[in-house]
C-alpha cells in the first residue's frame, strides 16, 4: 500500500539521513520512478523533504525534522531489537512486518539509544530449534551449573568489543582450561545460551553454564575481517549438526564412588533417575549417560567393579573385550 510505502520512506530517511532513490527502490521493491512520486507526495503533505543531484546525492530530510515518539530507555530498545534475530516470526512469513516495525521503532528512538539498539541484531541471536541430533550437542552434555548462566560479563565484553578470558568446563574433563577468545556474540539455542567466538583465529562454541570465570579484557577483539556472527554460528551449527547420535546407556556406581565418578565424567551424565539413590541404604545409584561412540565408554574400566554398565547390550560387550584385552596382558 502506498500509505505503507511513505511512511516506510520517512522512517528510512529519519533514521539514516541522506539515501540515494536506488536504494529506497530496491529496499520497497518499486522502480525509482515511483519512489520520485512518492517524495513528491511526501512534499504536497507537508513533510520537508527534499533531493540532491550528483554522484553523491540522494534523499534527504531537512535537518532537525523527526516525527517524536519517547519514552523508550536504552535497555528497553535494546530489548526490542532482539527480535529481528531468528525466530517464529520467519516460520509464519512475518520478516517484513518485523523489519517495517524495527525501522519505526528505530525512527522514534533519542538518537543516543540508536547505536545500541542497532548492535543488539549483530550480536545476539535467537534460534528456538533444538539440535537436528541432540538437544545439548555441540560443547557435550552435561548437568551444567544449574540455575541458569551469569550473562552479564559475556555480554559486556560482546557489546564492548573487547576480548575475553575465560575458565571453561568441557565435558567429560577433569579440570577447567583457561582461554582468551575472540567473541562474535551471543546465541541462545533451544533456551540454552551459547558463546559464540574465535580461539587462536578458529570459530569455538562455549556453552555458557559452563564458563566458570570470564573476564573482559583491555585488548580491542580480534575478529576476522567481514565474519559476522550469523555466519560464524551458521557455520558452527553445520558442523555440530554432522557429528553422529551419541550413544546412550545407563550405567549404575556405588554409592561410595559417586562423588569422584561425577568429578570425571560428570559432563556425560544426562539423567539421575528420580527413584535412584532416594534410600540411605541403597548401594548403588543408576544414571543415564551418552558417549560419542561406544569406544569411549572404555573408560569406565578406571573404577573397576565400582562401575557397570545395564544396557546396552552392545556397549557391555565392548567393556568385556576391553577388559579381557587387559587380562590377557597380566597372565603368566
């Protein structure tokens, strides 16, 4: 509709200030013709606008003029523009409606708020899909921090352009490793947050509940020239989404070694049934867990008959060759 288009073309001209007439047109999807008639309406109504021949001219409004909508804080715009990152809006065709309501928005912001409010959509995304293969895939599974990640240190040092130290839990590791990264942004993923950045100049996903310690440093970010953060997280989403099906099993551990089975392989335990371990007097505890493949699940052999595996079949056969390939070594 043409009452849309004009307001659309006002709105582009408030927030940005001069635009060439090719722009506007590819923009609105009309010939440049028509986007010429359309400042002449603009004019008739009242609206000081104006247009400037030559290789470096365009569009303008006169200096000074804005159609005042207040009352939004910083946080509040910021807020808003996180919904021009990927969501439901797509799925339903709803992108252009999204895109015409952000721009009003951002023509009725204090110029102040609008720096802001624009990097929100570099550097923070929204994917509400689950993982192809595995709802926690990409940085291992694992029971996480509980109560949700600490954001505000990851998000100061995304939006402040700085570089990152971290002390990161993988899965299925001893100990933290410390890390100075490069950060492209934030992706929340199926509710859970992720970091997104480069480690040595090589694109790294870092779950969030993971990142025990961060730290913005002084030192401006590294980033590859022209890598924006939809193209580092679509890139790293490929790759996790390639990985094959983790194997699930369920394994049962005296109750005694609990403690220091978790320490070692706490990131690949998944589920600690409701009705196991409820009794004082129960000696064993049955969890479920995943491993990559059913190789990996050799090294369980390290807690002895502390630790044995109820299914699946397939993964008790492999601990029993394991364990006979070792028997072998020590008899006479």
């Amino acid at each position: 509709m043409k009452a849309d288009r004009l307001l659309s073309i006002l709105l582009l001209l408030q927030t940005r200030g001069r635009v060439p007439a090719t722009e506007l047109a590819e923009r609105l999807e009309v010939s440049v013709r028509t986007i010429y008639r359309d400042v002449e309406s603009l004019s008739a109504a009242g609206v000081p606008v104006f247009t400037e021949r030559g290789r470096h001219g365009g569009i303008n409004l006169l200096p000074g003029y804005r159609t005042d909508v207040t009352g939004l804080t910083a946080d509040e715009a910021r807020a808003l523009f996180v919904l021009s990152a990927q969501g439901a809006h797509s799925d339903l065709g709803l992108d252009g409606a999204l895109g015409s309501a952000l721009r009003k928005v951002m023509a009725a912001l204090p110029a102040p708020h609008r720096p802001a409010a624009e990097r929100v959509s570099e550097r923070i995304l929204v994917d509400p899909a689950r993982w192809l293969q595995n709802p926690q895939a990409g940085t291992g599974t694992g029971t996480g921090s509980g109560g949700g990640p600490d954001l505000g240190e990851l998000q100061y040092a995304v939006f402040a352009d700085r570089r990152l130290r971290l002390r990161y839990r993988h899965g299925g590791t001893p100990g933290p490793v410390d890390y100075t990264v490069d950060p492209y942004g934030l992706v929340s993923k199926a509710s859970v947050w992720y970091l997104v950045a480069d480690l040595r100049g090589e694109p790294r996903l870092f779950r969030a509940d993971r990142v025990l310690a961060a730290e913005t440093t002084e030192e401006v970010v590294r980033r590859r020239a022209g890598v924006a953060l939809g193209e580092v997280w679509a890139a790293l989403r490929e790759q996790v989404e390639r990985l094959p099906v983790e194997l699930q099993a369920r394994v049962r551990v005296r109750r005694g070694r609990l403690d220091m089975f978790l320490r070692f392989h706490g990131g690949r335990v998944t589920a600690l049934p409701p009705e196991a371990g409820t009794g004082p007097a129960e000696e064993w505890v049955e969890l479920a867990m995943t491993f990559p493949a059913a190789g990996a699940v050799r090294a369980l052999l390290a807690f002895g008959a502390e630790v044995e595996v109820l299914a699946p079949p397939a993964v008790r056969r492999e601990l029993a060759r394991a364990a006979a390939e070792a028997l072998r070594l020590y008899q006479d």
